[in-house]
C-alpha cells in the first residue's frame, strides 16, 4: 500500500490529477459548451481588435464585339437562287446601307459561289449583328420586301418560319394547286387576310410557304394556312375572328370580316 500511494504523490506533484470516474452524457455535453463559449469570446476578442475592411464589389467593363470575339473574324454565307440574282442587284444599295452603317459589318456578293458573304470587322459592336443581318439578307432571298425584312434589323422579337404544303397534307397534280389557289385566293385576297389580320407577312413560292412575323402571330397565321390546306374554308374566317381580340371586341369590324370571308368561301 505505501508504494502505491508515494506513486500517487509523485504523480499529483507532476500536475496530473487522478479520475476516479467517467462523466456521463451531461458532462461531457456540458464542458463541449463551455468550451465553445470560450472559444467565441475568444474569436471575438480578436475581431474586435480588426479594422473592418469594405468588401470590393468586382466590376466588369461591357465587352465589345471584337472583345467577345477574340479578335477573330465570323462570317455567313446566304445562297442566292437564279431567280433572285436581279432582283438583289435591284435593291443592293437598300440592303447594303442598315447592314454596313448600322450594324458595322461587311458585306459582298461572290460571283463565283453566288452566294452573299457577310463578316465581323474591327467595327462590329453588337454580338447578334451578325445574325440579325444574315436573317435580313435570307428574308430578302425568299421573297419578301426589303422593308418588311429591315423589321428584322430593327426588332428582336420577329423570326422565320417555313414549311412545305405536301407537309401539312400529301397532295400532288391538281389536288395540290387548288390547295396553293385557296390559300392565295381570288387577286390574292385571301393572303393579305390573313396577313392584315395575323399581322404577319407570307410569301407563297410553289408549294413553299414563309411566314415572317413574331411567334404567336406567326402561329395564328400558320394555323389558318393549314385549314385552307385540308379545305376548311369557313373554319379559317371563324378562327380568324375568334382569336384575334381587335376584331372580336369591336362587333362592327368583325361582322365585316365575316361576312368577307364567307365571300372568299363562295
């Protein structure tokens, strides 16, 4: 027994203390606290002696064409068909003014590929310049006028939409070109309908329909061209009426529409 107790002696003289039991849950939960406590006074202490510093907000210069491009050169090629070689070099000067003043590019017509070669310059400011006027340029060589097509220049909300009549329906011979005749109508006044009212523009090539306009006027417009297609004439006017908002709250304009189209359907 004395041995034992000068080794507990020497062992309290060297600052370490016996324990005689474990702590439970409490305990240890308890000290856990305690020492996270001092450990926040402490964290606080230090950031009290700190100097607050700002905190800098990144700032980030717009880029510019050329900057977003890397220095590097883009270019669109448009394919220009036989039959739209006079017609482009009619109206060149209208299509070469918004493209090179307005959005800063270039642009030439290569008598070898025939096709219209339109790039990015040192000039270009706009990133979607470029594809604003290769859609300006693509619309012009399907058929629509250069100021209906300039609408793409200037708007961001008007596309392209286009779609072949044998789509809709599989017609060949005569079949095929009364649907074309119903959609045209008499003097074409069936199409400038559909167009005054959908607020679109169409193009008729063949058995080729282009719709230039925004996305839900384009869909009235596309819809109505279908019914004429499967040959519900009385159903296009009825629609028409029924969806576009002006001519159904005003009763004077609608009846006239009506009674139009049911002219249109005799």
């Amino acid at each position: 027994m004395e041995p034992e107790m000068e080794a507990q002696n020497a062992g309290a003289e060297d600052g370490f203390t016996q324990v005689t039991h474990k702590g439970g849950r409490r305990a240890k939960k308890r000290q856990a606290e305690q020492l996270s406590a001092a450990g926040d006074g402490g964290d606080a202490g230090r950031m009290d002696t700190e100097e607050a510093r700002p905190a800098k907000r990144p700032v980030f210069p717009p880029l510019t064409g050329d900057a977003f491009l890397g220095g590097k050169e883009e270019t669109r090629k448009i394919p220009v068909p036989a039959n739209r070689y006079t017609p482009l070099k009619e109206n060149w000067m209208k299509i070469f003014t918004p493209i090179v003043e307005h959005l800063g590019l270039q642009i030439r017509f290569n008598l070898k590929s025939r096709n219209v070669e339109i790039r990015t310059c040192k000039e270009t400011k706009d990133v979607s310049a470029l594809t604003k006027a290769a859609d300006f340029v693509k619309a012009f060589i399907l058929g629509f006028q250069v100021e209906d097509a300039l609408a793409l220049i200037r708007l961001d909300d008007l596309f392209l939409e286009s779609f072949e009549i044998t789509d809709v329906k599989p017609l060949k011979g005569d079949h095929l070109s009364r649907a074309i005749g119903r959609i045209a109508g008499k003097g074409g006044k069936t199409k400038f309908t559909i167009e005054n009212v959908t607020r679109t523009r169409i193009v008729l090539a063949d058995v080729k329909v282009h719709i230039l306009g925004s996305f839900q006027n384009i869909k009235m417009a596309r819809t109505a061209i279908c019914n004429l297609i499967l040959g519900n004439n009385l159903f296009l006017g009825y629609f028409l009426w029924k969806e576009n908002r002006e001519f159904r709250t005003r009763t004077t304009f609608a009846n006239q529409f009506k009674l139009s189209m049911l002219e249109i359907a005799k």
